[in-house]
C-alpha cells in the first residue's frame, strides 16, 4: 500500500513549478496519500530530498529536478519520473505518458482496492464489538454491514428484532455530508440531524498492539475517525418510533435498508418496495465521483 508521493523541486525551476506540482498533487489525490514538497532550497528539506534521490533516483551532484516518487507503507520507494534536461515541453510530454499509461491506472486501481479491503477488514476486527439493544429488548445488539466504497464503511448496530440503536461511519477522512445524505436518503431528513451525530478518533493503540501493527497499512495518518449517528428522542412522539433495518425473520437480511416505524412494532421489512437501497445509493455514489472509468469496472 502507498503511504506518500513525494517531489523533489525547487522554486525557479520552470520543470517543477507550476505543472509538475500541479500533476504531483494530482497523483497524491488519485492515490488518496499525502503529497509531501522537498524544496532543495530549503536547508532541512534539502537533506531528506538528497536522501531520497541517492538511494531511490538518479543521483549525482548537481541531479536533475523534479525527481517524483512513490512510498509504500513497507518502506519500499518506487521513483516514478526525473525531468528531462531538454525543453520543458519534454517534461510536460512525460507527464502526459504517465496519466494515460497502464502502470499509472494499475497503480491507483491497486491501491483503493487495497485501501477498501483493508479498511473494511480493520473496522470488523477491531472497531465493531457485541453489544445490547437499548430502549426496544434486552437482546444483543451487533454491527452489519450497510454501505462501503473505497474510503468509507457505513454499518449499524441492530437487535434480531430489526431494531437500530446506532448508525456508525468509518473513513479516514470522513465526509460529513455524504453521511447525513446516507441516513436521510434512507430514513428522511426530518430526523437526521447535527445534534445526533458524534465524531471520534480511534488510535492504533487503544485497540490492541495487533490493530496497533495494522493500522498503518489502512491509514497514512495511523488514524481512524469513527462518526455516530445516535437519535435522543426528545419528545413522546419521538420516544414511539424507531429506526429499523429491513429483514427477513426467516432468511436473514432482506434488502438491507433503514426505516422508521412504531418501536414496539413486531414488522421486519421496510414499506419502499422500489425505492432506493443500499445498494443503489452505492451506485449513485460511484456515479456522482469524478473518478476514471477503470474505477468504475473495478467494483
Ligand atoms: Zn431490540
Ligand atoms: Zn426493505
């Protein structure tokens, strides 16, 4: 998995500045990694950039510039491209081969998928747990799966009866909006509100020295953020409905999606034959993101 792209450049190098900053930055958003700057004007930065070209680059005293490279979170340094001593165009042309190259797609394709993998992985070992249904039964209550895509894993804590004491957002760099548009396309929007939803950060550490080893390989931050969404009724009427998640008593699951009903209602399955699922709003959501259509194929 890559952790980090990085450049190294300086200022008034017309190779590096504005156009192979510009696609580095590029880079580090296809690949959702940090983009880190190693000016070589700069004394502290100059010592690391040197570092990483006489071992991973083309290396000489007076080396070209801009030297880009890949880091993996196993240490590993891939150089990715070194400017051309030839006319800018030259460089800009290289850059262009990049983009559309396979090496460049197979890059990025690897790389959310792993991230995806990874972080779904991580969440279920280590970041669900067993725990007991509030204000509806004394049964357990335990995490399912509702919705994942590259970055983020959406599940819910629910009871055998169906009903939901909480909604949890995994991502590590979690999109509020894309949230609340998550729970109010399934419940409505009358319900979801700011109040209801809390934000946490989850350490390596505090889970285990397993998760402590692991969380690096899912996140460059070696941090997970973990976004709730808890309804506290206010009023009686409140207190008298809930949310639940459609299910079949006998087959498990149905279709998956949240629904509002009376909480002391015995109903497992949700009224909206026909209307948006889980599913469906994966869809939508790949469909709405600017990424390249080799993405799309992957899922
Ligand atoms: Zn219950
Ligand atoms: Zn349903």
């Amino acid at each position: 998995m890559i952790k980090r792209v990085s450049i190294v450049l300086a200022k008034y190098c017309p190779h590096c500045v504005p156009f192979s900053m510009r696609n580095t930055s590029r880079m580090a958003e296809d690949l959702r990694v940090p983009l880190r700057v190693l000016d070589i004007e700069i004394p502290e930065q100059l010592e690391e950039a040197d570092k990483l070209v006489e071992e991973h680059g083309d290396w000489s005293e007076d080396y070209l510039i801009p030297q880009v490279f890949v880091e993996y979170a196993d240490g590993r340094v891939d150089h990715i491209l070194t400017g051309f001593s030839e006319t800018v165009s030259v460089t800009e042309a290289s850059w262009e081969a990049l983009f559309s190259s396979k090496l460049y797609h197979s890059l990025v394709h690897e790389q959310l998928a792993t991230n995806h993998k990874s972080l779904k992985e991580f969440v279920k070992k280590y970041l669900t747990f067993q725990g007991r249904c509030r204000r509806h039964c004394d049964g357990p209550s335990s995490f399912l799966d509702l919705w994942s895509d590259l970055n983020n894993v959406i599940g819910a804590y629910a009871c055998p009866g169906g009903y939901v004491s909480k909604v949890v957002y995994f991502s590590v760099d979690p999109d509020i909006k894309l949230f609340k548009s998550f729970l109010s396309s399934q419940v409505g929007e009358e319900i979801v509100t700011d109040r209801d939803i809390c934000p946490a950060t989850r350490h390596g550490w505090e889970l285990g020295s397993d998760a402590s080893a692991e969380i690096r390989e899912v996140t460059p931050t070696g941090v997970i953020k973990e976004v709730y969404w808890t309804i506290y009724p206010k009023t009686e009427d409140e207190k008298s409905r809930g949310v639940f998640i459609c299910s079949h008593p006998e087959k498990g699951r149905e279709c998956g999606k949240l629904f509002v009903q009376d909480t002391k209602s015995r109903n497992r399955l949700c009224p909206s034959v026909g209307r948006p699922s889980a599913t469906n709003f994966l869809q939508d959501q790949l469909a709405n993101q600017p990424i390249s259509y080799e993405l799309l194929s992957w899922k």
